[in-house]
C-alpha cells in the first residue's frame, strides 16, 4: 500500500470515526431538550386544565415515548450523518445540528398547541387552506411581531445549546454503546406502544403521545395512504327493527338513494299553523351539552336557553355531526355525507344534492343566512350560494354603528353574536306573506374567546359558578382555569335571550319554529368521553307547540332535515321529491334512553373514526356501549364489534364513491335544485 492510499484510509476513519463521536455529543443534548420538553408540557397542561391524572405517572410514560421517537429520529439521522461525514463532515455535522434544531422547535409548537386544545395537531392541519389557517392563528392574538422575533431568538438558543455537547466526554466505545442502545430501544418498545393504546382513554393516549411522532405519523399516513381510492362497497338496507326508519337501498350507482318515506313524529306536538311557517335556525358555536342544560355534567351555563326548554321540545342525547364547525351546515340542513374533508371542501364543485335550504326554496321560501364572520371560511358561501340562498350577510354586511369582537392582534373573527343578531333583525323581512327560513350562526364563543364588555360577563361567571351552580370551594379553581370560554357561553345565552325578545314582536312570530343547537363541544375543556365532543343540546320550540318534552332517545344533526320536511309535508302537501339520500333518519321522540340510529362521526377533518349503530359506538377501533346521557362504557364483543366495522366500512365506501363520482342523487332529480 502506498503512503498517499495510507493516508486516505487513515483519513476516512478518522473522519467517520469523529463523524461518529460528534453525532452522539449532538444527540444527547437533544435527548435532554426533549425531556424537558415533556416537564415543561405537563406542568402547562396540569396549570392550565383540571385533570384527574398523575403527573408523575404522565410524565414518566410520556418519556418513554418520547425516547422512542427520539431513537427513531437519531436512529435514521445516524446513518445520513456516518455517510456525510465521510464526505463532508464539517457539512454532515452543521446539517445534523440545524436539522436537530428545527426538530426541536417543531416540538415546542407542537406541545403549545396541545396545551390549549387537549388534541395534537395531526391531519386536520391538511384539510384546511393556507388563507384559513392564517386567519385562525391571526384571530387567536399568536402571529405578531413578537412572537416572531421570540420564535427566531428560541432558535437561537436552542442552536447555541445542542452546541454544548461538544464538552460531553465521548469515546468510540461509548458511541458504538448508545447506538446499540438506540437500535435495541426501537426493537423494545413497539408491542408496548400497542399495549397501551388499548388500555388508555382517548385523552390519557394524547397527554402520553410524544407530539412530534403523532404529528409526523399522520402526515405520513395522509400522504401516502391511498384508502380513499378505494370504490367498492355493497348496498345493504335497512329493514331492521332496531332502526327508525327503512331505508330501500337498491340503487347500485346511487348508494345513498332511497324512498322519501319518513314518518311525521312531530305532527303530534303541533297544532295547526297559520299557512306555511317560518323556522329559525341558531347554532351556537361550541355549546356543548356538558354544560348546557338538564344533567349537564359541568353545570349548565345557559340559564336562558334553560328556561327555554321548559316549553320545548328538547333532546337531551343529541349528537352533532362533526367534532367541529366545518360540517354543521351539511349535516343540519343536507344530511348529507362527509367526502374526504367535510363536504364543503369540496367546492366549487359540489355533487347534486338537496338539502332543506334547496326544498323549502323550491316550495316558496325565501333563505337567510346570518354570521357575524367571513362567508367565505370553510367554503360555507359556495355551500350557501348552491342552495341560491336569497340573503347572506356576514362581516361584510354591517352597519357602520356596530363595532367588530374586540381582538389580541388587530384582527378578529368579525362581529360579536349580539351584534349578529340585531344587524339580522335590522334587515330580515318582516311584512312579508312568503315563508322564510333563517339561519343565526354565532362564533363568539370560539377561541380566543374575547367578547365586548369582558368585565361584565366575567362577574357573572363569578356570580353563577358561586351562587347558582354553588361550586365547592375545592372546585372554584378548576372553573377558573375556563373562565373565559364559560363566559364566552353566557355571554351568547343572553345574546339569544335578548334576539327572542325582538324576534316575539314581529308579526309572524307565533307562526314560527325555532331549532336551536350546538354545532359540537368547545374540546379546549377536557372531554369526559370520546363521544362528549359531539354532544349536543337540540331544540325545538314554537308558540304553536302544545305540549313541552324531554326526549331521551338519540338524534343527530342528520334527523333534523328529514323530519322537519315530514312534518311540513304532512300539513302542506310540500313538492318533493319521491327519492331522497339523506343520511339520517327521524328525530326520535322516546321519552326513556334508546339509539336507534346508524351514523358516522367525523371528529376533525380527515379524521373519520367513529360511528354509533343502535346502543354501540366505535371509536378508535374500540368498541363502546352507549347509556343516557352520552355515556361510554368500553367492552369487549369480538361479533358487534365485526358487525359495526363493517357497516362503518359500507359508509366509507359509499361515501368516497357517492361524493366523489356525483353519485348522491341523480340528474333527474336536480329540478328540486333552485339553480337548475
């Protein structure tokens, strides 16, 4: 061997040998970072919201998890670094400390999410377009020159830090000894991971995940997964028993279509109307039945809507569609089924589809839509224009005298639900004959949760927490941490309560139906069950019921478009058509608890995972039994379970075929569509 071939070789392990001391003195400071990482976040998440887990317990599991995807990262970085540093080692060593601070950073974001939402950021973040998700973080106060300059300064130091590993003592040995470590802890802990999957709640599962690893897990799944490619599926209809209605599912290029054969189960509590009547629609954002209403398990926070219900129809286990706002419209007014990212993300070009906006239009009414927020977000004016609704007014429709949400950033949501309301009012027809439909959709009560005159309503969540609830004094502290989002909820309580004291002098009034609902559970205050986020008050009242109700059967959003129209139907003689593809069935009017219904729930956008059938609810691919009141008792049925994993997987299927082929109703049936 010549000397210049000595030197090279000598060269080259030398170099990987140093490659391979300096990764390890790289890794360690990175390991510890993330350790801390996971300190900082329980102790945030414990301050910040009241729950029944140990700390220590979460902490020490979350480090085993967070070792985990540590070892994975290093794992995969290691041999990127061995084959750069043979190379271009001073390079290789920059990359890895810059990638490795980037990793970092990414965490800090990540776990600052999770400590405001209770959820880690996963594929939802994918649904949304870039103009919406800025406005999302410009509205909650975050973007701003401030924290910008924060973000860059942390980059900084967390650079400066992972630097420090150069004075760690390292020999080959002890290199070669972590990477075995390494390599031998990913082997050990995968079946773990499976294990404790199926013993933990929803929300114990998120406070152990490691955030990074569940973000980047979904991301990848997303990405590569060609599940929705998939079209096969088989028609089964619904002739049980255990169901409230039939469904003739015999349309093989049609999966949803069937008979318009619903039965009117609200004629009974109805006497006669006037002529056609006018229905009011208000969906409050974020009410949750956890704290709305009769055994609402947090206390009720709606002493207005309370009373309320004394003279309603009220149901008590009702569901709404989607664990967030995205699918409130289609669920309520469509029952229509969710496509890959919530149906409206699929505009401009929306499937033919009917929805109660599109029927009662077509049968004489004139549609309003109301909001004090941008029509614009979440595609909800493509939605609104294909129903050819006649009035949509949005922030963009106020009057000079109103005064936008007071904001963080220089940037708000738009208009405070009590403006909405009376700028609504200001402008809705009222010496009309045509019937009318009218839809008020609040937002104030929605993250950051900032509402006019703050002071006041801080008082009475004082007042109402001490004095009406009568919270033990071990309890004060842990309404506190939400004191922002319970008074959030007052607030549009007595906003609805001053829009029905306006709305009973018009003339019209008695000869009108109101539905009130939540659009799904405000998740910035811990779930009790996988299924709270979608509990939901629903409510019907009207001066021409004639008697009041408590409803214990389950009803979801998707029956409330199907039974209004039967009842309209039954009294009128409507123009409709003779096939119909809602998803949801009737309201069911049980005065003791039943499910019988079969829906999907969509918990966030591309996040298709749970679904009730009858008194069981799968969620996570764990099975649950369903009791009054919304609660869950996990159990084991290897048979139900079979059975509703494969009715959820004939959803599936249909729906990606349905939606994504325009295969929900048929040309035939667009002359119920006012556009066509």
């Amino acid at each position: 061997m010549s000397s210049s071939q000595a030197q090279i070789r000598s060269t080259f392990l030398l170099n990987l040998k140093l490659g391979f001391i300096n990764f390890w003195k790289l890794a360690i400071p990175f390991l510890a970072i993330f350790l801390i990482l996971r300190m900082v976040e329980v102790f945030a998440v414990f301050n910040i919201h009241s729950l029944e887990y140990s700390k220590t317990h979460i902490t020490l599991m979350g480090w085993v998890f967070d070792i985990e995807w540590v070892s994975y990262t290093l794992g995969f970085l290691l041999i990127l670094n061995t084959i750069m540093s043979i190379v271009y080692p001073v390079a290789g060593r920059v990359f890895v400390k810059i990638f490795l601070t980037l990793l970092i950073v990414l965490q800090g974001g990540l776990v600052f999410y999770f400590t405001k939402m209770l959820l880690p950021l996963g594929t939802d973040l994918y649904a949304y377009s870039l103009n919406d998700i800025f406005l999302t973080i410009k509205a909650s106060g975050e973007l701003n020159l401030l924290n910008i300059l924060g973000i860059i300064v942390v980059l900084v130091i967390v650079y400066i830090l992972l630097g420090l590993g150069k004075w760690i003592p390292m020999s080959l040995n002890a290199a070669l000894f972590l990477t075995v470590v390494c390599y031998a802890y990913l082997l050990g802990t995968g079946a773990m991971k499976n294990v404790q999957k199926e013993l933990t709640s929803e929300l114990e599962s998120n406070l152990l995940a490691n955030k990074s690893s569940y973000f980047y897990d979904q991301s990848y799944n997303y990405f590569t997964s060609n599940e929705y490619l998939y079209f096969d599926f088989f028609l089964a209809s619904n002739n049980s028993e255990d169901i409230l209605v039939s469904k003739d599912l015999t349309e093989a290029n049609y999966p949803f279509l069937h008979s318009n054969n619903y039965p009117d189960v609200l004629g009974p509590y109805f006497d006669e109307f006037d002529g056609l009547p006018d229905i009011v629609f208000v969906i409050v954002e974020g009410m949750g039945k956890a704290y709305s209403g009769e055994d609402a398990y947090l206390g009720s926070f709606t002493p207005f809507l309370d009373s309320l219900s004394e003279h309603s129809l009220y149901w008590k286990n009702g569901l709404s569609t989607t664990g967030r706002t995205f699918g409130v419209l289609t669920g309520i007014f469509g029952s229509l089924p969710f496509a890959q990212k919530g149906f409206m993300d699929q505009a401009p070009n929306l499937p033919l589809h009917h929805t109660l906006l599109s029927l009662l239009k077509t049968n004489g009414y004139q549609t309003n839509f109301h909001i004090g927020a941008d029509k614009n977000f979440d595609n909800v004016n493509y939605f609104l224009q294909y129903q050819q609704v006649d009035r949509i007014l949005d922030m963009a429709s106020f009057d000079a005298d109103f005064e936008e949400t007071p904001s963080k950033s220089g940037f708000s949501w738009g208009y405070p639900d009590k403006a909405m309301f009376e700028n609504g009012m200001r402008k809705l027809p009222v010496n009309i004959q045509q019937p009318q439909i009218s839809i008020f959709q609040t937002q104030t009560s929605h993250d950051p949760f900032l509402i006019p005159d703050e002071e006041k309503y801080f008082a009475m969540f004082e007042n109402h927490i001490i004095n009406e609830l009568k919270v033990s004094s071990l309890k004060l502290a842990e309404y506190r941490n939400y004191k922002n989002m319970y008074s959030s909820i007052l607030y549009v309580d007595e906003a609805i309560k001053e829009f029905f004291e306006a709305y009973q002098k018009l003339p019209k009034y008695r000869n009108t139906i109101f539905v009130i609902t939540g659009d799904h559970r405000l998740p910035e205050i811990p779930l009790a069950t996988t299924i709270d986020r979608f509990h939901v008050p629903i409510m019907i009242f009207s001066p021409k019921l004639n008697q009041a109700k408590r409803m214990h059967g389950v009803t979801s959003h998707f029956e409330i478009t199907p039974t209004l129209l039967s009842l309209l139907d039954n009294r009128f003689e409507l123009n409709l058509p003779s096939k119909v593809a809602w998803k949801g069935y009737v309201m069911d009017t049980s005065a003791t608890f039943q499910s019988k219904i079969s829906n999907p729930l969509m918990r966030n956008k591309n996040q298709l995972v749970d679904y009730i059938s009858g008194e069981y609810v799968l969620a996570d691919n764990q099975l649950y039994r369903l009791f009054d009141n919304m609660g869950l008792e996990p159990i084991i049925d290897v048979s139900m379970k079979g059975k509703i994993q494969s009715e959820f997987e004939t959803y599936k299927n249909s729906n990606r075929y349905a939606t994504g082929n325009n295969r929900i109703i048929p040309d035939s049936l667009a002359v119920y569509i006012p556009k066509y």
